[in-house]
C-alpha cells in the first residue's frame, strides 16, 4: 500500500493505521525506508489524533544521527518512489543470510583420511562464513520508548519555564520527543513529554533526579509507560 501525501490528514491516518501492528515501515529495525517516510512526515505527528504514528516519529528520530548507516536502499533510490513507498515489504534477504548460514558445512568431513582437497575446502568455508558475520556488525543498541510524567507546584507555576528546563536536561543516548499538558486539576497542568534513551547509556532514575533539582518548577516526576524498542 501507499501512504500519499504525508502532509496531508489523509495520508497520516494510512500511516498510523498502518503502524498499528508495525514498528517500522519495513521489516523488524529501522531502515532507509523509515528515512524516506520520517522526511516526508517532517514533524512530529499530533500524539492525540496519530498516537502510532506519533510514536514512531519519536522513536526514529533517536537514529537520526544514524540515518546515513542505516540497512537498506540508498534514500535518493527510495526518495524516487515518491510518496507512494511501499508501506512493507517483505524480509527475505535476512531469511536467505540464514539459510545460507545453516548450509555452511564448518567442519567438513568427520573423516580422518580427508584429502588436501576437502581440508583446502573447509578452510575456504570457514573464511567465508568469518567474513559474512564480520559484515553483519555490531548489534544496533537497546533503546526503550518512555512516556515520562512532571508535576509542577501550583497554576502559578511558569509551564513555559518549566518544559524549557526539562528539555535542557541532556544526556548521552537521551532525545526528547513529543509533549503535551495535561490538567489535574484546581488550574494546574502536568506536563507529559516522551523520550526515547539507550539502555546502556541512561538511568531513568539519573534522568528523574536531574530534572527535580529544579525546585522552582518541579514538584515531582514519574514514568508513565515505557516499552522497548
């Protein structure tokens, strides 16, 4: 399927359909498709009318540092399919890498008259194999989507002070996402903002205590949801 114009309501309602059972526009990890798509959105989606979509956004563009790497058709090829990219496609590229995998014979022959030959053989096939597990790289680093929650003390509170500072907040392998306010009660608003951090990389019990050493805006900080990537 195509998605039209992503600028469009109409093409963004294809997309966050679409992205209701789909992490990414194509296969399992993010690719030059999800490139293409991100581009063409071009900002982050309303939350509440496109939460898929939403989501999504937020969670590419933790890569985009990465764009450039990323498996997949260069983006001027993609870039020439316009705005009717293909919304999936199939993965069997990593199916065939299996296959392929199980079909490398390591060892040869289990007998112990083997000829030059067969040895000269096996050794070709172990080389082979090192050197298609060595193209493959590193696995792509764990990352969790976080929907965290900030309280302010009262409606006096300066909500503009307030996300300023969160947003300031910086960290190695932490990218703000989407925010929204959301009323409590008595005039006051909480802010819900979501993040996308590197497991490795970033303690959400850091991140919560940096952000409450602004004693003049917040109150207090939780975790709403969070989900792996």
């Amino acid at each position: 399927m195509g998605f039209g114009d992503l600028t469009s309501a109409t093409g963004l309602a294809r997309l966050n359909d679409f992205l209701l059972t789909e992490s990414f526009i194509s296969g399992y990890s993010p690719s030059q498709a999800d490139v293409i798509v991100f581009k063409a959105v071009g900002s982050n989606p309303d939350p509440k009318t496109y939460p898929n979509a939403a989501r999504w956004y937020s969670n590419i563009a933790s890569y985009e540092s990465e764009f450039s790497d990323l498996a997949g058709d260069s983006a001027a090829d993609i870039a020439s399919l316009g705005p009717e990219l293909p919304a999936e496609e199939p993965a069997p590229a990593a199916e065939e890498e299996e296959e392929e995998e199980e079909d490398v014979d390591l060892f040869g022959s289990d007998d112990e008259e083997e000829d030059a030959e067969a040895e000269k053989l096996k050794q070709q096939r172990l080389a082979e194999y090192a050197a298609k597990k060595a193209a493959k790289g590193p696995k792509p680093a764990a990352k969790s989507l976080v929907t965290l929650e900030v309280k302010p003390w009262d409606d006096e509170t300066d909500l503009d002070e307030l996300l300023e500072n969160v947003k300031a907040v910086e960290m190695d392998g932490l990218v703000w996402g989407a925010h929204q306010w959301i009323a409590v009660g008595y005039g006051i608003k909480k802010l819900q903002i979501n993040l996308v951090v590197e497991d490795e990389k970033v303690s959400l019990d850091d991140l919560q205590a940096a952000l409450e050493e602004d004693e003049d805006h917040v109150q207090s900080t939780d975790i709403a949801a969070m989900q792996k990537l």
